[in-house]
C-alpha cells in the first residue's frame, strides 16, 4: 500500500478506479447515493505586529469526506486516512450509520464515474504564483509601517496575511467526477488607539480567491489611511443612545444585514429544521419591494465564488427575492432531497471533516436607484453605520450585529460619531423595512460559520435606509 | 474498476486513532537529526468522534471523524523558531512540516523567541477521567430520539428540537521535546445538547436549550437537560417587551462566565504584553472589582470535564488565584511571558510561534473570609424590578475585549413583585471594568458549568434596550 502523503499528492482522473470501487461497494450495500469529497490543503498565516514579524505559521493537510444517503437520511464519516484500508473502512462506517452492510452483491444503477470535469487544470500554477514568505512578511511590515505614520495614539497595530489553497476531488455514485483548485488570500489590519480613558478598535479586511498576485497588488497606504481615519474618529465617540430608529447602512460590508438577518433563512438546511418563516412563502412578498437580492458564485475575483461546489455542481446566480417577492431558496444535495428545492451549485463545507450544506456564496441586495446622500437627506434623526462588526442569528430568526463605526443622522446631515450600538430585530420584521437602496453596491470578503463549518464568503449591497430598526447601546 | 477486500459480515467499527509516543518521538528524532536539526518540540492529537442529529423522530444526520494533526516547532542555528503543523503523521507528512518549520525559523522572532517549558517535566497532577467504551451509532441514535421525545412531550407548545446532538470521543494529546519531556494523556468524552423552539398561536417563537458533558455517554445526565431545557423553553413563552432603561442586572451563572471569559484577556499576559488588554504591565494589586470578589482559574476542578494535565508546552495545569477580595494578583502565563514577568509558566499556553495563552475553567465567588456583599439575595423578594439574564448571545460581536465594552443580546426574565415574565428581544450593554465593581452580591449556590462554577451574580445599573 502506497504511503498515506504519497497518495495525497495527486488528484486525478487515476483515482478512478479506487473511487469506482468504492461508489459500487457503497450502492451494492444499498444506499441510494454515495459522495466522496477528497481534500489536500496548504495554507500559509503570518502576522506582523508594530514592525516585527511575529508568526509564520505553515500548515497542510489532506482527508475525505465520505456521506452515504438512504431515503432522506444520511451518514457521513471523515478521516485522515487516504490509504484505501482507511477510505474502506470510512464508508463502511458510514453504510453502517444507515443499517446497511457492504456485501458482494454488485452494484445496481451504478454506470461508473462520468468524464471528469477538470476545473483545476488552468489552476495548476496558482500556489507557486503566490508571494514567497519574504514578500508577505515584507508587504505586512509595509502594512504596520503605514499605519504608524498615519495613526495617532496607536498603541497596537497589526496587520495579518492567510493564504488558503485547496485542491478537491468530487465523485459520485450518480456519476459527478469533478476537481478543482482554490485559492483564497485575505489580509486584515486591525489596530488599537488609546488616549486617556479613551480606546478604540478597529479592523478591515481584503480578500479575494483565484487570484495569486493579490498580495502584491494590495496598496498598503491606501488601506492603512482608511484604518487610521476611522479609529481617529471613533477614539473620541460618545456611546450611542439606546432606542427605536431609522438607519442607513453603508455599502461593502453593510450586507451582513441581510446575510445575517435574511440569507441565512434562505438556505434548505433551515427548511429542514423548520426554523425559517420563510420556508412557504416562495412567491410571496417578503421584503419591501425596493430589495432585490442575489446569491451567485460568479463574480471573478469574489472571495465567495467558485468553479464548482463542494458537491461538484457549477454554481448559478440565484435571485433569491426580487422586488420583494421571494424566489428561491439555496440548496444542496440534501436540501433538494428532504425540500424538494432544487440544487443550487450551493453545497459547501469547510473541509473534509464536515459534510455539505446549502450555503451562501457572494450574497448582495442589488443597486438602486438612488444616491446614498438621499438617503441620509430622508432621516431627521436616525444612525449611519459606515462600518459593521459581526454578527449572528438565533434559531428563531433573531439577528444581532455590531455597527464598528457609526455617526448619528440629526435633520438629514451626519454629525457625531458614535459607539457601542448594536441593531438587532428579526427578519420577518425589517425586512419590509428596507425602504431605499442607493446605486453604489460594493462588495466585501467576509467569512461565516454554521452548520457546516466556516467558509468563504462576500457579502453585499449599496447603501441602504432601514425604516426602523433597534439600536442597542448604553 | 479497483478491487476491494472480501467483505466482513460484522459491522464495521471504526478503529481508534492512537499515537505512540515512544515511536513518534523516534521517528521524529531521527528525521531531525538527518536533517540538522538540534532542538525540536512536538504537539500531536487525536481522536475518534461519533455524533448523531435527530428531527423529529428520525436520524438527520450521523456522523463519524479520525482526525490527527501535529504541531512541530524547530530551533535554528540562530536559536530562532519556526513552526508547521499538519494531519498527516507519515513519514513523509512528519519530513515535510520539519522541513516547513526549520524554512519558517527564518522569519523568527529575534525579539521573543519561546523556550521549552522549565516544567516541562515537572510532575503532573493526578485527574480522575474514566476511560469509557464508544458505544454504537445505533445506540446514540435511539438514546438521542427518546430524548428529542420526553422533550416534545413536556409542552405542546414544543414543536421541533431544531438543534440537537448527541456525541462522544476517543482522545490522545501528547507533547514531546528533544530535551526528552514526554507528556501524554488519554480521554474519552461526551455531550448532549437539546435546544427547543416552541410556538403558541398568534405569538412568536421561543426558544431554549441545554447542554451536558460526561467521560461516556453513560454518564450524561440525558434527564437533566431535558429538563432544564423543557423548564428555559416553556418560561419564555410568556413574554412582553422591556422599557429601555438601567436596572439591576441578575446573571446566570453560564451568562457571567461568559462575560468573564469574553473579557479573560485582562488576565492574560499575552494579551498584556501586545498591548491589547485592559490591564497593564503594573496592574497587579490593583483594585479591579468589588473587595469580595474572587475569580480563580482551575482546570484541574473535578467539574470540568476533559480537562488538560498539561498545556500545549507542557506545563501543568494547575489553580490560579486571579482575583482575590477584588484585587488583581496574577496573569496567565507561557513560558515566554513567564519569563518575560520573571514569573513561572502557569499551564496556559497553547504551542505556536507565537503561543497564545487562554483561560481553563474559571471559580467565581465570594472571597473566603469577606463578606460577600449583600447576603441572602433572592429574586422573588426584591422590591424593585430585576432583569434576570439566562444567557448571552453574539459574544463574538458584541464585545470590545481590548476596550472593555459589550452590547449583547440575551434571553431572560423582568422580575417584579416577586412575579417573573420573560423578555420579549433585548440587549444589555456596559463596561466590564465597572461591572466589576457594581456587583452587589451573589445569590443561590455555584453551579458547575461547562465553562466554569460560579453562582448568580447580581449587577447593578446596566444599560437595557427593549423594544417596548
């Protein structure tokens, strides 16, 4: 038996022969559908704090997924373990979980693996192309370096740099043989002022897949003067009065209102746990009609796209509601088998050690027709939040998210920064409540957790004014 | 097509990953010293999970994991550090993250470069961790249906368990130097979580839940947590929005915990040293909360379940005194910020290039010989009204560690006239430094929890946004 690292090393059309044995043993089992998801990582993470270098941390690994369904059940069974003792006894585990064992029946509906789909080959070059350790380090103490010079009473600066690549290898019982290559680079700055009993902190960060000179494009002074002018100015905030009112959100980051508030309700997993209000109201009005919102893997570049999912399906530009009327949800292979809800190229994990779930990929309420100055000309009195914290949603579709940079509205004008405010509500509710959408949609890498790990996403949207919304603060 | 072994009639059980740790630290012995390497540690874990979802009625997911990673540090000739970690413990796995860590070494820092730990050898404490069998899939699956049962049983307003789980593990960690520190532990563990949602006509839904820990599934208190989370669900359904205002705050004891703990970097001597934290350098014997409060890290407390012997440099785990008659007096410590405070290591750090330093498993009380502040405190006979916070939510969001602020959400009760109602949706907001010192007491007993054992702690003025 060939050595565990040796294996991992190629992913390829040569593994059709063990992956075919195995889809035919798991079928002749019984079970109406076997997936293997095979996984070999290598990620990079350094950290430069004031101006030192203070973590390289190198990281790789390799391991399979293997997900076995049975009518709308399923087991699913990791490991690190790429040796074929190791993958057998996997799917052994797995048809156990379901009360089915391996015999010597062979396998019905079992055609073998289809062509591949090869989405990695015009990748090949991606990780060598990536910057060498010594250019990250250096671009990062570029980073700290800029701020400093544009910060005043930084007490810590820090800038961070990951690069993700991944190589995976998709077969299916139903024929899906399919690779990929990803690759995703995010930096972060983040500092800290402090002057007196004053403090503040702040953070952005930039991340894009695909693209292996990301890093050596990034202008560090520009980034780094936008950090600085927003921790300057947040130093000094007044913390923000509690209570009910109008908010105009900014654009980029601002999406995770509705990724958070509204996209996660839209996934087939909250369809099966029953905890979406949304779950029969395909065709029905659930947002003003001024929202229409999309969820694609499309956009070149975006930290959330893809080549395919993590189930070897092409992703889609879904419009999930458009003029407020609610269109689709995403779905996976599970969510299309106990939802009826068609995949969606929307099945996405983590890593090996997770099985797929439907969900969001660059996620965006689309432009408007107005200028962002209207909206904030619309508010007597209200909260801007230029800049968003992260956020969550409870299981019966609370949301809470944290505004990083906020300036009150007073009679159509932003005055003074303010801090501490987080708006929380629920979906149901405010949705209806986005009345007005700006023509300045951006987008912003981000990443979320849930069901099935944490993952790369972009959320989005232009500016947006939200009737009514509650403000938590002091 | 690939052929495959004759197939066993028996049920396949999956076999448990375990490190040798006599072979492993040969192996890696050996690959250093053909490569020049002098000075090495070596973090290595591994585990054999089994869990199983259930909804309404039926298996939703089941799920089985064998993972093992190692974490390997180089020294170079420079005497600086560099790291790799990886999953696969191959020959060639274990060739390739030594080679990763000594090219990493060249981006160490020259400014902190981290030791081994001078107790790296020193005796460990004793722990009492019954070693369970795994038991079958099958057997965690129906366990898991009755109690997704007793619990809908419990009210009809209890519609789904929409998030459930039950699952256990088999789990190695080990630690290894060149110097010959070999420290190596072997765990099983398991959990329950059921989390209700309930629903009644013309109203919105609530939702509660509860978690147990034990050594085996045997262990778990199954009928505890569903009653508990019966008991949090059903006392939700009644509920009316707050006014806005400042009230005297009643914190659970999971809600305090996790409020200490989203704020443990002011005792962490990592986060002192980058400048991060709301203490300084100096801070100790300063007066941070009320004079009869104490907050003592103890992973070695019976009550936390899988604790560590060891951390991730092979210190001990061992109690720390933190916070005594409201007086800070100690930080949590590697063995580089040890050293840095001229200080033993205290068994808080993890392995890296730069190694970070967290908190075990907090007791939070009274200070013996004090006080304790107001004595006999009791909700139901308070004249004024009293938020009772059950548990926080977004911690990740809301708190501003290295400023000392939060704004949370949370699920609980107004209490007024002895009479409790829960809250409709709010947040509670404040500083952390001044909730320190606006704690008026305790009341109740202190609860073991998962993260901590600690009573009710009552709270004065804090900031509630309602939607009233």
């Amino acid at each position: 038996m060939p050595a565990v690292g040796a294996i991992a090393d190629g992913f390829d059309h040569t593994w059709r022969p063990r992956l075919d044995s195995l889809l035919a043993a798991g079928r002749g089992a019984g079970a109406d559908l076997v997936e293997i998801f095979l996984e070999r990582t290598d990620h990079i993470g350094v950290l430069a704090e004031q101006d030192t270098i203070t973590s390289v941390s190198p990281a790789f690994g390799m391991g399979a997924g293997i997900r076995v369904f049975c009518g709308e059940r399923d087991g699913f069974v990791s490991t690190n373990d790429l040796s074929d003792r190791g993958l057998l006894q996997a799917l052994e585990q797995a048809l156990g979980m379901l009360g089915l064992t391996r015999t010597s029946t062979p396998a019905l509906g079992f055609e073998g693996l289809g062509a591949l789909a090869d989405f990695a080959g015009a990748k090949a070059h991606w990780l060598n192309g990536c910057p060498s350790l010594t250019e990250a380090t250096l671009k990062l103490l570029e980073g700290t370096a800029r701020l400093a010079h544009h910060g005043r009473h930084l007490q810590a600066r820090r800038a961070s740099y990951a690069r993700d690549w991944q190589s995976v290898l998709v077969a299916a019982s139903d024929g899906t043989f399919a690779q990929d290559i990803r690759l995703h680079q995010s930096l972060g700055l983040n500092v800290l002022a402090a002057d007196g009993e004053h403090r503040a902190g702040l953070g952005r960060r930039y991340g894009t897949s695909g693209r292996p000179d990301d890093l050596r494009q990034w202008d560090a002074d520009a980034s780094a003067q936008d950090v600085c002018a927003s921790v300057g100015t947040m130093l000094y905030a007044d913390y923000v009065e509690a209570g009910q009112m109008p908010a105009v959100l900014a654009n980029r980051f601002g999406g995770v209102i509705f990724h958070e508030a509204c996209g996660h309700l839209l996934e087939t997993t909250q369809v099966e746990r029953g905890t979406t209000p949304f779950a029969d109201k395909v065709g029905e009005r659930i947002a003003h009609e001024a929202v229409t919102a999309i969820d694609e893997g499309l956009t070149d570049g975006a930290f959330g796209s893809l080549s395919m999912d993590d189930e070897g399906m092409e992703p889609q530009r879904t419009v999930l509601i458009e003029n407020g009327v609610l269109k689709r949800f995403l779905s996976d292979r599970a969510g299309q088998r106990r939802t009826g809800h068609e995949r969606t190229g929307s099945g996405r994990r983590q890593s090996h050690a997770f099985a797929a779930a439907s969900r969001m990929r660059n996620t965006f309420i689309a432009a408007g027709p107005h200028t962002p100055d209207a909206l904030i000309a619309s508010v007597d009195k209200g909260l801007y939040c230029k800049s968003m914290g992260g956020g969550s949603v409870g299981p019966t579709g609370q949301f809470n998210f944290a505004v990083e940079e906020g300036y009150l509205i007073e009679n159509g004008q932003l005055t003074k920064p303010v801090k501490g405010a987080t708006l929380i509500g629920e979906a149901k509710e405010v949705m209806p409540r986005i009345s007005m959408c700006a023509n300045d949609l951006e987008l912003a890498a981000g990443f979320c957790g849930s069901v099935s790990g944490s993952i790369f996403v972009t959320v989005g949207q232009p500016h947006i004014k939200v009737d009514s919304i509650t403000v938590g603060g002091r | 097509m690939a052929s495959l072994p004759t197939p066993n009639p028996q049920p396949t059980k999956q076999t448990p990953a375990t490190l040798n740790p006599e072979a492993l630290g040969e192996r890696l012995q050996q690959l250093a010293r053909s490569s020049g390497i002098q000075r090495w540690d070596l973090g290595a874990s591994c585990s054999t999970d089994t869990s199983v979802q259930v909804d309404r009625g039926e298996a939703k997911q089941m799920k089985g994991a064998q993972r093992s990673a190692i974490t390997v540090r180089v020294w170079n000739g420079d005497g600086l550090v560099g790291i790799t970690s990886t999953s696969d413990l191959s020959d060639g796995g274990l060739a390739r993250a030594l080679a990763g860590a000594r090219d990493a070494s060249s981006f160490g820092n020259a400014e902190e470069t981290p030791a081994f730990s001078p107790l790296a050898t020193a005796p460990l404490a004793s722990l009492e961790q019954p070693l369970h069998e795994p038991q079958p899939i099958l057997t965690l699956l129906d366990t898991l249906k009755q109690a997704e049962r007793d619990l809908l049983a419990r009210h009809a307003a209890i519609g789904t368990v929409p998030y459930n789980g039950l699952a256990q593990r088999s789990s190695e960690r080990l630690y290894l130097n060149s110097d010959g520190a070999r420290r190596h532990q072997v765990l099983t563990t398991a959990s329950i979580y059921l989390y209700a949602r309930a629903e009644e006509t013309g109203r919105k839904p609530r939702s509660a839940g509860a978690v147990r820990l034990g050594y085996g599934t045997a262990d778990l208190d199954i009928a505890g947590c569903i009653e508990e989370a019966a008991e949090r669900t059903i006392a939700h359904l009644d509920y009316a929005p707050i006014e806005t205002g400042h009230y005297t705050c009643v914190f659970s004891p999971e809600a305090f915990l996790d409020l200490i703990g989203a704020f443990s970097s002011l005792f962490n001597a990592r986060a002192v040293l980058d400048g991060v934290s709301l203490s300084q350098r100096d801070s100790l014997g300063s007066n941070l909360a009320v004079p009869f409060l104490s907050i003592r890290d103890n992973g070695l407390h019976p009550g936390n379940v899988g604790a560590s012997a060891f951390d991730g440099e092979g210190t001990p785990t061992a109690p720390l005194d933190l916070v005594e008659g409201g007086v800070l007096r100690n930080f949590l410590h590697s063995e580089a910020t040890a050293r840095a405070f001229g200080v033993a290591p205290t068994g808080h750090a993890g392995l890296g290039a730069k190694v970070s330093v967290g908190a075990d498993w907090f007791e939070i009380g009274a200070t013996p010989g004090s006080d304790g502040g107001q004595q006999g405190l009791n909700r139901f006979s308070h004249a004024g009204p009293l938020v009772v916070i059950d548990s926080l939510s977004a911690l990740h969001a809301g708190v501003k560690a290295s400023q000392g602020s939060f704004s949370l959400p949370f699920d609980g009760w107004l209490v007024q006239n002895g009479v409790s109602r829960s809250i409709e949706a709010a947040t509670v907001a404040g500083d952390i430094r001044a909730v320190l010192q606006a704690i008026v007491g305790f009341e109740g007993d202190a609860k073991i929890t998962p993260d901590g054992l600690c009573p009710y702690v009552w709270v004065e003025g804090l900031s509630i946004t309602g939607e009233a």
